[in-house]
C-alpha cells in the first residue's frame, strides 16, 4: 500500500474536532510512510490535511478540475498538482492512484465521491479499502442508514463489511492496512436478485 485517498470537506466545519482529525490523520499518514491523493484544494479539511503531510515532508498529490483551480482554490505549493477537466476525471484519477479511501466529515461531494468507490467495491470492480472517519459521531446517521437498508432489503449484511469505519485516525487506519477483502459470490448474488419477486420472494 503506497497512497490513501481522502474525501473531505471544502468548510472546516463548525467543530474544532473536525480540524484536529484532519491534521492528526495527515500526521499518521507521515508516520506510516502512506501518501495522499485528495481534491486539490487549499481550504477546509482539504486544505488542513493536505497542509499536515506535504510540510512534514509526504508524499502529496492533488487532483483538481481547472474550473475550480482557476478559483483561486488549489493548493498551488503542492509539487504534484494535477489539473483535470471535469469531476468525473477527477474522481477516475484519484481511484487509480490511491490503494484505499477515507472518507472525512464532509458534504455532498464526500459523500458522493466515496459512495461511488464503496459501490465499485460491492460490485467487485476492486477490492481496496474503503473506511470512515466517524469524528464526533458524524457518520452515526448514515450508518443506521445504511443498517436500514440492511433490514429492508437493499443492501446485503454481506456487503457491509467492506466498510470499515473507526473514530481516530490510528484506528482506521490499522484496519485499512490489516483488511482482507471479504469472499463474496457476485454471481449468487445477482442470480438471487433475478430470481427475487416483487416482495424479494423467489418467483
């Protein structure tokens, strides 16, 4: 494992804890000899751990649509800035370089972004990790969201273990570096869902 991909928010959010997630996730980073790839950006959480590695002497790539570096929002000091045309790049490019994803607290493009590489792990398109940073119970929501997708069908109980999820930074990313990607049928799986009726009962 050579890079991580974070996902983070542009607002630094109205926690002070959101902040010190984001530094303390670039100092474990350093620590543990794993660069970065995220958005590009110098503001918010994005600015605040890509700031954490590159000035402690990481590895730091940046990926950033020219739209939004023209904004005057890259990160410009960076020695590995990539310009792209569209988000739809941006986010390919990130997949490829990165052997896992983090996701921080963040917005829609969060959530999006890591939503997207989450569902490629559950159709089998890779098996790279994928964890959440569940600062101050951020996450706590979309977790018992996605439990009741569980419960009503949507989501296989299978599939949820390829989201790995922790509240410190050290925590999450042990488990990134000690995950084995589980054993899934994709064909049992997707001969179950043609087979299902309308009630998810065999036909």
């Amino acid at each position: 494992m050579k890079r991580i991909c974070v996902f983070c928010g542009s607002s630094p959010g109205n926690k002070p804890a959101y902040i010190t997630a984001a530094r303390q996730l670039g100092e474990v980073l350093v620590r543990e000899h794993l660069g970065l790839v995220y958005g590009g950006g110098n503001i918010g959480l994005m600015g605040e751990i890509a700031r954490t590695v590159f000035k402690n002497g990481g590895d730091v790539i940046g990926v950033i649509p020219g739209a939004l570096a023209e904004k005057e929002l890259a990160y410009r000091e960076l020695s590995d800035l990539r310009i792209v045309s569209t988000m739809h790049e941006r986010k390919a490019l990130m997949a490829e370089l990165s052997d896992a994803f983090i996701a921080l607290p963040g917005g829609l493009g969060t959530i999006e972004e890591f939503f997207e590489v989450l569902t490629w792990a559950q159709l089998g398109m890779h098996k790279k990790p994928c964890g959440i940073l569940n600062i101050e119970q951020y996450f706590d929501h979309l977790m018992r969201f996605l439990e009741q997708s569980v419960q009503n069908g949507f989501i296989k109980q299978a599939h949820m273990s390829i989201l790995l999820s922790d509240n410190s930074p050290d925590g999450l990313v042990k488990q990134i570096k000690n995950y084995t990607p589980p054993n899934i049928d994709k064909v049992a799986w997707i001969l179950d869902l043609k087979s299902a009726g309308p009630l998810g009962n065999p036909m």
